[in-house]
C-alpha cells in the first residue's frame, strides 16, 4: 500500500466517523441548544437503534429489511426519547443538574437492561450484499486505497440527514416555532405556540436520528449494551466545539473531530490520539468558549 | 371580556400584585397608569400567563383562565407587546409576523390563516423592511413589528406595555396614530400601560391608576381630569 493511499485512506476513516458522530452529536446540540437539557441517556438511543436494527433483522430478514431497519430504528428511539421527554426531563424543567443525574440512570438502566436481554456479547448484524463490498484502486500511486460501500452509505445518510433537518428548521411552520423558542421562549408562548409540544417534537427528532446512527453503526461493529458510550464522549465533544444548537457549527465540528483522531492515528496509537484530541479541545474552548461559531450581536448577549 | 377578581401574584416570597380587580369590556380601551415598580409588567405578564396567579381568579371571554397556559391564552384571543418588545432578533421582520400566526393555526385556521392586509396599511415601513433581521431594526420599527405582529392573530383584547417607551419623537406620533386607528378601525379591546398621561386621556374610556400593587384609583377618562391622578403618578 502506497503512502498517498494510507494518508487518503485515513482521510475517509476521519470522514465517515465524522458522520456517524455528525449522527450522534445532531439531537445532543438541538436539545441543549432549545431547552439547556444534556441528556445523559443520549448515547443509549444509539445503542437502542442497534438492538432495533438487529432484531428487525432477525425477524424481516428479506430484501427490505434494510430500509425497514433504518425506519424502526429511527422511529422506535424517537418513541424512546418522546417518552423519556414526557415522563422524565419535561418534569425536571429548569433543573439541569437533577436532568443530568436522572438521565444518567436512565443511561445505566438501559444499559443494563440490553445486558440482561442480549446478553453482554455484542450482535452482529450483517449489511446486505449490495453494501459489503468496497472500491479498491488496484494500481498507481494510489492502490491499495479502499472504500468500503458501508462506510460510504454511512457519509451519505448523515450528509442527507443533516440536509432534512436544515429544511425543517428554516423552512417549515415547526422550524420557525423551534427558532422562536430557542431565541424567546416566553415570547413565543405569548404567541401561541405550544412549547412543550415544540420541546417533545425536537427531542424526540434527536433521539430518532441517534437511532439511526446506532442502525448503520451496527453494520461496522457489532452491536452491544455498552455501544452508546464509546460514542457519546465524543459526540459531546463535538456539541462543545460546535456551538450550542447551531447546526453548521455541529457539521465542522464533527468533520474537526473525526479528521483530528484519524489523522493522528496515522502517527500514533488510538489512545494517545484521545488524548491529543481531548488536549486540543480543552485548548480550543480557552479561546473560544462558545464553540466555533459563537452566537454574535448585543441581543443574544441580552438573552 | 376580561375580569381580574382579586388576583394577588408575586416573586417568590415578595408580593407584587395584591388584591388586583379590573374589568376591560369588549371593545373597550382601558389604561393603566403608575409609577415605576407599581407591578404594571406584572400584572399584564399575569394575564398573559407568563406569570403564575398566586391568588383570585382571572376570566377571558367567559372561561376562567387562571391556570392555563399562555399559549393556550393566546389561542384564545389575546394578542401581547410586552415591554421591551419582544422581538425575535435573528428572525426576519417576515418570520416575526408569521409567528403572530401561531395562535391562529393553533385554534385550527389551518393554512388559511395568512396576514391581514391592514398591518401593513397602518405600519407601511414593515413590507420595506420584511426581510431585514428583526435586531437590527430601532427601537421604533420594533414597536411597530410588535404590534403588527399582536395583530396578525386577530386578538379580540390587545395588552399594550408602554409601547412609546424611549422610542424617538416623530415615532412616537405614528405609533400614537396607529393606536388611534385600531381602536377605531378594529374594534379590538386594549389594556394600554402607558407613561404619556395625555396620550393616555386622550385614547382610553376607562383608566386605573396602580400603586404598591394596589390599584389606588379607578374612572371614566370624561368624568375626572388627567390633573386629578396626576399626583398619583409623578415621582
């Protein structure tokens, strides 16, 4: 394997991590972003989508499977996240640090619980034929280079995902209302627009893409309780650096981290680029402590 | 149309409103005066629901609407400027008055719903401005928006707080204009807080006067002089 082809191959790593962290990080910035909740249990809605995805699998095992995979995985953690809205975080309104700790044992109740019922070893599922392969340049400078359709399929969701929710904020009636809220939620109620209902329909949108991140997950690792967490610390990451609800910050944020543990990857072990991304973080936020695109002007200062 | 029965609201432990009774009629234009921290904010905050009633009973349109939500109150036809007047500063001049559509779709206009003609008949600076940001616009073009905005859901009761609060002079005018309009063209009920005495003589039928969360004095604009509460309201 040539060298240009490790260096792009560790490019497209860094990208499609990107993505399913673009995934994972995408309810967790619009949530904090409108109701200031950090929702502990967010990683779980990964690991739930997996589960989801495995089980629909197991029982529709049939071309269609695939797609049915992606829509009961998404719609099956949005119902998870509209009921934890409803029963949970909508009564502990204003009380962010009780939030954390009630989600955190919603966090390890889930996790336990996919213990008991799958078992501590991972599920795999396996991605249907027309997504195993891969493209591999076979000769020049480049072979050796090897693009896994999965991982490609996985750039595309996110890229598609993050274009919906973009359409939905800017152009639809539920877009203008969440905008509203964000920027005056008192005034928006004045209004006449239903905030709780706002609230319940933005995080359950969260929770159901974290679903489908979980979904397409399962076809590069497998599937088990503990998936959330080993994506959820960066997916925090990302909403620190991006921003706070601020979806263009969310999207170069995730680009940022990927990229950074992939191309540090090439030079040292996958610990230490932890630790180098988690350094360079800390540092980053010393300058800019609202993330890359700080909200400007005297209003929102006044907010 | 609206009633207020003994509604006592605070913060916390401290009282702000005590004993508050009033009555605005449908159509009817009724000021409240008072001296700054009298709980004038506060008790239209009260009434829009933005503000828990600690006390008493509030009535709109034949419900009680003590414990409902704002939204629901909004829905149920009143409109709010609020003081400071509550613009959306990164939505545009358009999307602000949209949002004034939102009591509407929630009664259940559906897409019919769709901004009445005479907002920009009586605030023609709005159509120039509709795409501009809210937070830029002065202080004047904001208390239009916001009153448009109060408008486009077709309130039957308009609650007004000092919508000429350091606002320029010439503006001033035009938005007193506006008022007049309204009052004649639209027959919506106002409850208008207001600091220009004269103004407020000149445009309402009934007027109370608040102080220390009390209301200290109550009539008919043409039976008492603006003189006679005068002293009510100078510091």
């Amino acid at each position: 394997m040539g060298e240009y082809a490790l260096l792009a191959g560790q490019l497209f790593n860094g990208v499609s991590v990107a993505s399913i962290l673009l995934l994972a990080a995408l309810g967790l910035a619009l949530s904090f972003g409108l109701m200031r909740v950090i929702n502990m249990a967010h990683g779980e809605m990964l690991m739930v989508g997996g589960y989801l995805s495995f089980l629909t699998y197991r029982f529709a095992p049939a071309r269609l499977g695939f797609v049915l995979a992606l829509i009961v995985a998404f719609v099956g953690a949005a119902a998870f996240g509209a009921l934890l809205e409803l029963v949970l975080i909508r009564r502990l309104y204003g009380r962010p640090l009780d939030t954390l700790l009630a989600t955190w044992g919603v966090s390890l109740a889930l996790q336990q619980a996919a213990r008991s019922i799958f078992g501590a070893i991972g599920v795999e599922v396996t991605a249907p034929k027309w997504l195993s392969g891969s493209f591999t340049v076979k000769s020049g400078a480049m072979a050796g280079f090897n693009l896994p359709y999965v991982r490609l399929f996985i750039i595309a969701l996110a890229v598609a995902v993050l274009s919906g929710t973009w359409l939905l904020i800017q152009r639809t009636r539920l877009g203008l209302y969440v905008r509203a809220v964000h920027q005056d939620r008192e005034m928006a109620q004045a209004l006449g627009v239903n905030t709780g209902w706002v609230d319940l329909a933005v995080f359950a949108l969260g929770t159901g893409v974290a679903g489908l991140a979980g979904s397409v997950l399962a076809f590069i690792a497998p599937v088990t309780p503990t998936v959330g967490q080993s994506y959820i610390v960066y997916a925090f990451l990302v909403v620190i650096l991006g921003g706070l609800g601020n979806l263009l910050g969310t999207l170069l944020a995730a680009a940022v981290v990927g990229l950074f543990s992939a191309g540090a990857q090439i030079f040292t072990s996958v610990s230490f680029a932890d630790v180098l991304l988690l350094m360079f973080v800390i540092a980053f936020i010393q300058f800019r402590p609202s993330g890359i695109f700080a909200a400007r002007g005297r209003a929102l200062e006044e907010a | 149309m609206l009633t207020l029965e003994q509604v006592g609201a605070g913060y916390g432990l401290s009282r702000v409103l005590n004993d508050v009774s009033l009555r605005v009629g449908p159509g009817e234009l009724v000021t409240m005066l008072g001296r700054n921290g009298a709980g004038k904010t506060t008790l239209l905050r009260t009434i829009v629901g933005l503000h828990p009633v600690a006390a008493g009973k509030v009535t709109f349109a034949g419900n009680d609407v003590t414990g409902m939500m704002p939204h629901a109150r909004a829905r149920s036809g009143i409109g709010y400027v609020p003081q400071g007047r509550g613009i959306f500063p990164h939505l545009t001049v358009r999307e602000n008055l949209r949002l004034g559509l939102a009591a509407r779709f929630g009664r259940g206009e559906g897409r019919g719903a769709k901004l009445p003609d005479y907002i920009f008949d009586l605030f023609p600076v709005l159509a120039r401005l509709s795409e501009r940001k809210g937070g830029l616009l002065s202080g004047g073009e904001q208390q239009q928006l916001a009153i448009a905005r109060a408008l486009a859901s077709k309130p039957t009761l308009l609650l007004l707080d000092e919508p000429t609060e350091g606002i320029q002079p010439s503006i001033v005018q035009d938005i007193q204009a506006a008022l007049k309009r309204i009052r004649c063209e639209l027959n919506v009920a106002m409850l208008l807080v207001e600091q220009y005495l004269d103004f407020a003589w000149s445009i309402a039928d009934r007027f109370y006067v608040i102080q220390r969360g009390s209301i200290a004095a109550a009539g008919d604009t043409r039976e008492c002089s603006a003189d006679s509460v005068a002293h009510l309201m100078s510091v």
